[in-house]
C-alpha cells in the first residue's frame, strides 16, 4: 500500500517538472526581440604602440595605409624598365653610309626613264636602250657624265649591252645603216646583230701601263668582233678578214666606219686589233684616222 503510495507521487512529481520545463522554455521564445541587436561600430582610428629596435615607443595610425618608403619604390621602378614577353621592341639605330656610298652605285643603278614607250634613247628612234645615271672614274680621265646602255641600232641587236655617250650612240647607228646593211647586203639574209666584244671600261690605251687613258674608258669607243647574219651565220673579223668573200664584207665596214667614227682600228693597224674593229668618236683636226 505504501509503496504504491510512493511511486503515484513520484509520477506525478516527474509530470509536474515536464510541464513546468516546456512552460520556461515558451516563455522564453515568447520574451525573444524582433531584431537582433546593432553592432557597434568600430573606432575611427587604432593606435597600436610597437616598440623598435632602440627601444622607443612609436605609435603607427593604422586607418590609412602610410606610404612605402623612398627605398622600397626604387626595385618596382626598375622591374617597369625591364622588358617583358608583350613589351614592343625598338630598333637599333641605323649606321651611317660609308663614304661615297652613292657614288658607287650610281653607276649600276638606272635613271627613271629616259625613254619612250618604244625604248629609243638619244632622241633617236633607230637607237634602243636605256640612260642610265652618271658613271665617276675609278681613275684621272675616265668617266661618263651622261651614259646610255644601248641595245639594238637601226633594227640589228648587240650581243651584249654596250654602255656609251649619245654622240658614240648615234655615229654606231649611222654606221650599220649606212655601212653594214649595205657592206653585207643579201648575204645570210641580212645583218641580225654585231658582237660587241668592249665598250665601256675605265683603262688606258691597250691596257698598257704608263699609257693613255683610252676612249673606251670615256665612254666613246665600241669593239666590233664580228656580225651575225640572219640565217645564223656569223662573220668573225679574227677567222674571215681575209676570207675572199666574207673578208671583202668586213673590209667594206672597216671603210664605211671612217667618217661617223673618228678613229677606225682594225686587224691591219697593229697587234692589238687582230681579232676586231676598234671604233670611236674621237676627232682629230685632219679628220679620221683609220688604219
């Protein structure tokens, strides 16, 4: 009886703190704030006291970041001259010319043409080529103000491009219309070219030591070797000058050169012109000297 007694009181004590813990717990819920509460806010400024290394105390205002020292920027300045992967790269600076850089090659580079739509040259139509710049001589006497290179005259190709003055240009244009056309008349067909064998060339005479600066390096004087026919046929002045037939058509040109041609050299003159026709503009108060 007793012990039943007992443990109805203990049941419901036990129900009774249940009852009394849930009611707390509500009430608290129930006195909890709409908001949460404001933090505050931080003061404006934070002085924080550091102690250096001679043992007095600095104050360092941390609200606004101080400035590096001067040391410290010098490395990043440096680092922004240094180049980098996208940097742009600049160019070296050019040299200077040598000396007489223009000099030397003004004789291998053309003027802007100086000819027709033809290509005549020297004011003549019969005279094709091309003018080119002024040609300086390596030594005393040589040189050509005013060269041209031609390379056909009055219809007859030169085997090479031969370099001149008008005046040399013009007495070699007279000479094969006047003199080669009919010195080789029918034969092969006609003439169809000359071989040109030395036009230009700053040297002396012969290419003789001591001697005189020749025509050649004046630009006034052409080496003829022979002429080449239509029909493929060719004239050499070395093989044929005393060929019965072939020799009389190379004798003729020799005489028909003395008039447009101040000197005439060829292989009966001497040594030196066995094997072609010398021609140049040069003029001597007793005319013409052929030989």
């Amino acid at each position: 009886m007793i012990t039943g007694c007992i443990r109805q009181w203990l049941l419901h004590r036990t129900a009774t703190g249940i009852v009394l813990g849930c009611g707390l717990s509500l009430s608290a819920v129930a006195s909890a704030p709409d908001t949460s509460s404001r933090p505050e806010p931080r003061p404006k400024t934070v002085t924080v006291t550091t102690i250096s290394s001679s043992g007095t105390a600095s104050s360092l205002n941390t609200g606004r970041p101080q400035a590096r020292p001067n040391e410290l920027g010098a490395p990043v300045a440096f680092a922004a001259m240094l180049p980098t992967a996208f940097a742009v790269r600049t160019s070296l600076r050019p040299q200077l010319r040598p000396k007489g850089f223009t000099r030397k090659i003004a004789a291998s580079t053309p003027k802007p043409v100086n000819a027709d739509r033809r290509g005549r040259i020297c004011g003549v139509n019969d005279i094709k080529g091309q003018a080119i710049s002024a040609i300086p001589g390596k030594i005393r006497g040589c040189g050509v103000s005013d060269p041209v290179r031609v390379t056909e005259v009055s219809g007859v190709k030169l085997s090479q491009p031969a370099v001149m003055d008008c005046t040399t240009a013009k007495a070699l244009n007279t000479w094969v219309r006047e003199g080669v056309f009919p010195a080789v008349g029918r034969l092969g067909g006609g003439p169809k070219s000359l071989r040109v064998v030395a036009h230009y060339a700053c040297r002396t005479r012969n290419n003789q030591p001591g001697a005189k600066v020749s025509e050649h390096g004046r630009g006034r004087a052409i080496d003829i070797a022979g002429v080449t026919l239509k029909n493929g046929a060719a004239i050499s002045v070395l093989k044929e000058w005393r060929d019965p037939r072939k020799g009389k058509v190379l004798k003729k040109m020799h005489a028909a050169a003395c008039g447009p041609f101040g000197t005439v050299l060829g292989p009966n003159s001497d040594r030196f012109h066995k094997d072609h026709l010398h021609l140049d503009t040069a003029r001597y108060r007793s005319g013409s000297y052929c030989r």
